[in-house]
C-alpha cells in the first residue's frame, strides 16, 4: 500500500480533542507531523530534493505524496478512510460530529446548520489550514525567509486549488474515493 503508518495520535486520543478548537489544532498538528517525517525521509532517498526545495520549490514527487496526505486526513475526517487502521479511528468521527453538534447547538443569533453540513462546513472553512500546517512543516528547514515565503505562496491552498490547464486542484484531489489513490 501507499502508507503503513500515518500520524493520528493527536486524533486517536480522547483527552486531545476535548472542545471544538482542539479538532483543528489536532489535525493541523498530526498533518505537520507527518509531512516533516515524511520530508526527511524523502530527502533520504532524492538526493537533489533538499536543494530544489531550498530554491523555493516542491519536488513534484513529493508535491504529490503531500496530496495524498491532504486527502488521507481529508477522508480520517470524514469517516471514509479504507486502510487497516479504521478500527482505530471508529470514534473519531463521532466525537467530531458531537462536538460540532455541541457549538451548533449553541448558536442562537446564527442559522442552525443541517447535522449532514456539518462536517463539510467544517472542512471548508479549516482544510485550508491543515494545508498550512503541511507547508509550514516542510518548510522548517528552508534557510531563506523569502524563499519560505515564496513556497508558502505558490504552493497556498488557493493558489492550488485554482482550476489552471486542466491540473486537478487540491481539493478535487483530495476528495476522490480513498481506493483511487492505492
């Protein structure tokens, strides 16, 4: 398979996720992770990958493998994760959902929202953050602050989502059926 092993500790422990902010810090934080691992051990065997990444630019093999991660904690989120670890990952979704039934419980100046738009509300509005974090994380150990910015802009979660030449975007990406990317 595409992965063994990916970064859900953050998400698999009950005491982490114990308010609505700890759902995006959770994953934000599990994403970073796993793409720092994921850099280090791609360098290992792209010899030329850390000083094209130094140049401002993201190695396409590994733009893609940051793609498929996107989309591994895209379907962890929504439930539709496939692999060996769902077991793992049951309640997840169930203690997401209760929590952000708990804060649409609580809006009383506001449209209440669908139980069913809950989670793709949600993932609209922070997926572009769990993207940030990935960036942020790869780029630790870029030296040059412009070129970590250049990076940060070129690679944004706009800027990839962006309909340009027939590219599929981030989020078209991410949401194909997880048995696709196998």
């Amino acid at each position: 398979p595409r992965r063994q092993e990916l970064c859900v500790s953050g998400l698999t422990q009950e005491h982490k996720i114990t308010k609505i902010e700890d759902i995006r810090t959770q994953f934000i934080t599990c994403a970073a992770i796993e793409t720092y691992f994921a850099w280090l051990k791609y360098k290992e065997t792209n010899t030329e990958a850390d000083n094209e990444l130094q140049t401002g630019n993201i190695p396409e093999g590994f733009k893609r493998q940051m793609y498929y991660t996107f989309g591994d904690y895209r379907d962890i989120f929504f439930g539709t994760d496939i692999t060996s670890h769902a077991n793992i990952l049951e309640g997840l979704k169930k203690r997401v959902k209760k929590k952000l039934k708990e804060k649409n419980g609580e809006q009383k100046s506001v449209i209440i929202i669908d139980d069913e738009k809950l989670l793709p509300e949600w993932w609209n509005k922070h997926g572009k953050d769990i993207w940030e974090g990935m960036l942020c994380a790869l780029t630790h150990d870029v030296n040059k602050t412009e070129k970590k910015s250049e990076i940060k802009t070129k690679y944004s979660y706009e800027e990839l989502n962006e309909k340009t030449n027939g590219i599929t975007s981030l989020e078209e990406f991410s949401s194909r059926p997880q048995f696709l990317s196998w």
